[in-house]
C-alpha cells in the first residue's frame, strides 16, 4: 500500500509540475496581453490543486491524517479556481481596454464594441 501511495502522491506531483511547464513555456510563445492571460489558466487549473493534494497526501502518509488540513486544502483549492477566474477576467479586460494589439486570430471579439 505504501508504494501505491508513493506513486500516486508522484504522479500527482509530476502532473501538477507540468501544469506549471505548460504555462510557463505558453507564456514564451504567445504574442499578445489576452492569450499571455489566458495562458496562466493550466498553472492555477491544473497545477495548484494538483500539488496541493500530492502534498496533502504526502502529510498523511507522513504525520497522520487530520481533517484541519483536508478542509484547509479544499478551501485553498477552492479559492485559487474563484479567484483566479475572477483575475483572468479582470486582467482580460484591462489588456483589452489598455489598447494592447491583439492577435489577428482573435475571432470573435466581444468586446469591440464595449
């Protein structure tokens, strides 16, 4: 059981860090403010609850389990989707309305008109 726990808790580790990788190198690649925002969404998606849960499984299997730091995971969890929703939104419009060039390929644009 403990090597299936390993494993997981590595797997889960390996996955989250790559949500990271995958951020970073888009943030490399694209060319205007609204693709750069949208492509920190794999890191706060993918990445931070994955790491939060191989490091809360990482804790039990260490210390014991205890069920302040699962609600204290789940809250953080939680919270880094809502808010990170929310900031995309907010730093999409500021780089819209800021009047950085966009991409050609953006289509449709919703926002021309606001």
């Amino acid at each position: 059981m403990s090597l299936v726990l390993d494993l997981l808790i590595a797997a889960l580790a390996i996955v989250g860090a790559l949500g990271f990788l995958v951020s970073a190198v888009a943030l490399l690649r694209v060319r205007d403010a609204l693709s750069m925002v949208n492509s920190l969404g794999p890191a706060t998606g993918v990445g931070v609850p994955l790491l939060l849960a191989a490091a809360l499984l990482h804790q039990g299997r260490t210390e014991g389990w205890d069920i302040v730091s699962v609600v204290e995971v789940v809250l953080a969890v939680l919270a880094a989707l809502v808010v990170s929703s929310i900031a995309s939104n907010a730093l999409g419009r500021a780089a819209y309305r800021s009047g950085a060039p966009l991409d050609p390929k953006t289509d449709p644009n919703e926002l021309a008109g606001r």
